[in-house]
C-alpha cells in the first residue's frame, strides 16, 4: 500500500512535471527573458490559479500540507490537465473531484454507447449508479428481473431487493441473500456515504425494512462479487446463471452486471438472482 509520504512526494512529481511543460504564453504571459528551466515558474501557477505561492510550493516540495478540492480544481484548470490527468491529481490527493463523474445527482443516464452495449447483448445485462439505481438494461434483462426491471417498478435494485413482495418469492432464501446484498452494498458504497441520494435511500430502507435495519447495524461488509445466481421464474421456472459486474473505465461510477446462462441452462430451464 503506498505510504503518505509517497502519495505528497508523487503529487509533487506530478505538478512539478505539469508546471515544466506548460509556456507562460499558454497563460497569456510575457517571456520575461531566459529562464533556467523550461516552463512556468512556481509563482505563475500559483497567480493563475489563485492560492499562495508558498503553499503551492509545499505542494511540489512533497510537504504535509491538505489541499481543499476546490483548490485542486483551480490547479486542474491552471495546468490545463485532461480529464484523466485531472482525476489522477484528485487520487493522489485523496480527496474527491467536486465536478468528477461521481458528483452528478440523480437523473444520471448511461453514457449512449454503454446504453447500446447493453442493448446489443443476448444474455441479461444492467448497470448500475453509485446509489444501485439501473441506468441501462437490455429486454432479456426485463424479462427476467419480474418486479424490477419490467414496467414501471422502481429501478433501485435495494428497494426492490428489501421492499418488493415480487422479489420475496423468486429469490431463493431470500433473507440470506438480502443480507448479502446489502453487505456488497455497504462495501461499493463506502468511499460517498455522505452523498444526500445515498443517506436518502439508507434512511428511507431503515424505516421501511426491518431486515434492512437489523443488516444495517451488523455493518456487514462484503466485496461484491460474481458467482452462481438463481431465480425462481413464474413463467420459466428455476433458472441458474453466472454473474460477471465490471467497473465501467469511462464512468467508475458505473457497474455492468451481465448474467451468462450456466451450461444447463441452456439446455433447459434453471435459475438466476440479483
């Protein structure tokens, strides 16, 4: 695991080398004759992006020192960083980027050429949002999460795990993998707690689901993982399926589920689970 005190000396490498190829045209400044090495000076950063010099230079120099968000933004936007530079700079930070992907409310659709992945597929697919809320599923998708990902049911796989009457009777022992849910849950959920839409929905399930509740309290927590998954289909039958989740690169704040028939299946009907 990397140590403090390499993340500071990492982040001061990374501004340092950030600093050095910009030109001080590129910020609309003068040469101001020769200088004794290629790019910006300390200062000019620090002037462009509205902080203290001296606290810019304890940054590069590797220094304990905090870095709010907002100004690390204004250090993204001074240093003209791309999107991936930027949110390597917010990781090396430790702090979270106000304006990354994870910061949108709710609402947040797929990007279009995930939501046509999705489409494309054959066997059972969604994705899900920070807060398990499907964005994007396929027809054999809905055909198979009866209660959830059909009509116009709520779309929050939690709800639909603890609160749906529909999901009680075709997931097999149903309370174990309730708990399991939410043990995967508490654990891909635990770096944005704070997020209003995720204290929202925990509070909301608290009141509603005394299974929820009593899970809730255990602090379980467990990875979310693949696996065997079955579901007690009314109109197929027991059907049995292999879960893959992939974090999407683009949007981290994203996960593709996709559920591959498991060789019997496909030879007659078996089971499947969220």
């Amino acid at each position: 695991m990397i140590t403090p005190e390499r993340r500071r000396h990492s982040l001061g490498e990374f501004l340092r080398a950030h600093r050095a190829r910009l030109s001080p045209a590129s910020l609309g400044l003068a040469a101001g004759g020769r200088r004794r090495t290629p790019g910006l000076r300390r200062e000019e950063v620090a002037q462009a992006c509205g902080i203290s010099t001296t606290w810019y230079t304890w940054l590069e120099q590797g220094r304990d020192v905090s870095a709010s968000p907002v100004a690390l933004a204004s250090l993204a936007t001074g240093l003209r960083l791309t999107p991936a530079e930027r949110a390597y700079l917010f990781e090396l930070a430790g702090k979270r980027d106000p304006a990354g992907p994870e910061a949108g409310g709710d609402g947040m659709d797929a990007p279009p050429a995930l939501a046509d992945a999705v489409q494309a597929m054959t066997a059972p697919a969604y994705v899900l949002d920070r807060a398990w809320n499907a964005r994007a599923w396929n027809a054999a998708a809905a055909a198979l999460f009866v209660g959830w990902l059909d009509g116009t049911n709520d779309k929050n796989l939690l709800r639909y795990v603890f609160l749906s009457r529909a999901a009680r009777r075709i997931i097999p022992d149903w309370e174990a993998r309730a708990r399991r849910v939410l043990a995967e849950f508490r654990a891909d959920s635990s770096h944005h707690l704070d997020d209003p839409r995720l204290t929202t929905l925990v509070d909301d399930l608290r009141k509603e689901s005394p299974l929820f509740a009593r899970g809730w309290r255990d602090h379980d927590v467990v990875e979310r993982a693949g696996g065997e998954r079955s579901f007690d289909h009314p109109r197929r039958g027991r059907l049995l399926y292999e879960q893959l989740a992939f974090t999407v690169a683009s949007r981290p704040d994203f996960k593709l589920v996709m559920l591959m028939p498991r060789p019997r299946e496909r030879r007659s009907s078996k089971r499947v689970v969220p």
